[in-house]
C-alpha cells in the first residue's frame, strides 16, 4: 500500500520494518561514527494499544545502552512520560518533547491529541500529553521543557511566555541555541496507524528566546 501525498513510494511485499536492534547493528556495520538516530516513541496516553509507557521506555533505554549509542541517539516524544521516564534512567542520552498545538477549530476534545491545551480555551482539561505537567499552571512551554527535562523542544507554531515574550519557533528551548530537525505536524501524517506523526522535516537554527 502506497500514501498519495508520496508518489515516489513503491511497494515491496513481504518487506517489514527492521527491529531496533537490527538498526543499530546496520549502524555499527557501517563502521561511520558521524550517523546519529532519532527515535521517537509511538506511545499515547489515549490509546492502550501498545506496552505500556514505563515497560516501552525502559525496553527502550536499555537498548540504547546495551548498543552503546546513548552518545549518539534521540529520544522524542509526543507523549512527555516518555521524555519524563528516559531522563530519569540515562540523562545522557539527549530527548525531543514534541508538541501538536493548534486552535479552537483543531483542538475541541482530547480525542484531537493537542499537547498543551487538549482542549482549546479550557483549562478544566489537563492535557495527558505533557505528563506530570500541566499547561494551564505556568503558560510558559519553556518552563513546562525545563521541568520535563527535555533537551530540546519541536512544536509546531510559536507560543507566548507571560514573562519572556515570544519564544523561538518550532524548535529550541529558551535560551538554547542549537541546530535540529524541525517537525511539521499535520492531520495528514500525525494521526496513529500512519507511520509516522511528522510530515517532512527541514533543518534550522533558531535564535534563543528573549530575556
């Protein structure tokens, strides 16, 4: 089965996706220590239809070390547990908290997955996405990153601190100048079941926010 937004694609019966490991062992095989790996967790806190969060990230982790690529991978996530958990078993190996916020229109219930307000305008709804974490106490994504432990954040539009003005677009952390990935959610691609939840990305460097 082929996706009419890639055109290009080509169907390979029989074809399945390699495991974790056998990515890691192309890696090493390759003998090029300048490859890194961005893996993000297809978790969600809606739907049951996985391990669950602590058993996937711990799985996950010890895999990364066992392979000896905490050095050399990301870990990213919409689901901010994740991101939680994974600083907690190995601060070394760097994270992504993944943010899909959009307006009224896109997010009128939790069943839309917006990551800070689940439900746009209401702040009786916490959002399950950002974990221990709720939105609507600090308004702020750059804290709500910090406090998660994130090493860097990917959103898709730009947000408004109360205390620092307007933070960086799409990617980046307040204060925090780096170059990375960034991702362009949409309802196309992010949804479960479709492969991926990031439609193509490019890579920047944004300027660090506003004192």
């Amino acid at each position: 089965k082929t996706l009419p937004a890639f055109p290009r694609q080509q169907p390979v019966p029989g074809q399945r996706i390699p495991t974790l490991q056998e990515v890691f062992d192309l890696v090493r095989a390759s003998g090029r220590d300048d490859i890194r790996m961005n893996i993000e967790t297809k978790i969600s806190p809606l739907v049951q239809d996985t391990a669950d969060y602590e058993t996937f990230t711990r799985l996950l982790v010890g895999a990364i070390e066992e392979a000896g690529f905490t050095d050399r991978v990301t870990i990213q996530s919409f689901d901010w547990r994740t991101i939680d958990l994974a600083r907690q078993l190995d601060p070394h190996i760097e994270t992504v908290a993944l943010v899909w916020q959009y307006g009224p229109a896109e997010c009128a219930s939790l069943a839309d997955e917006c990551s800070l307000q689940a439900v746009y305008g209401d702040p009786s709804v916490r959002s399950p996405w950002t974990g221990r974490l709720d939105w609507w106490q600090h308004q702020d994504l750059g804290l709500l990153v910090k406090q998660i432990g994130a090493s860097t954040v990917s959103s898709n539009g730009r947000y408004t601190n109360r205390t620092r003005g307007t933070c960086r677009r799409r990617t980046g952390t307040c204060g925090r100048t780096r170059r990375t990935s960034t991702a362009r959610p949409c309802r196309s691609c992010r949804g479960r079941g479709t492969g991926s939840r990031l439609c193509p990305t490019r890579s920047t460097t944004s300027p660090p926010c506003s004192a």
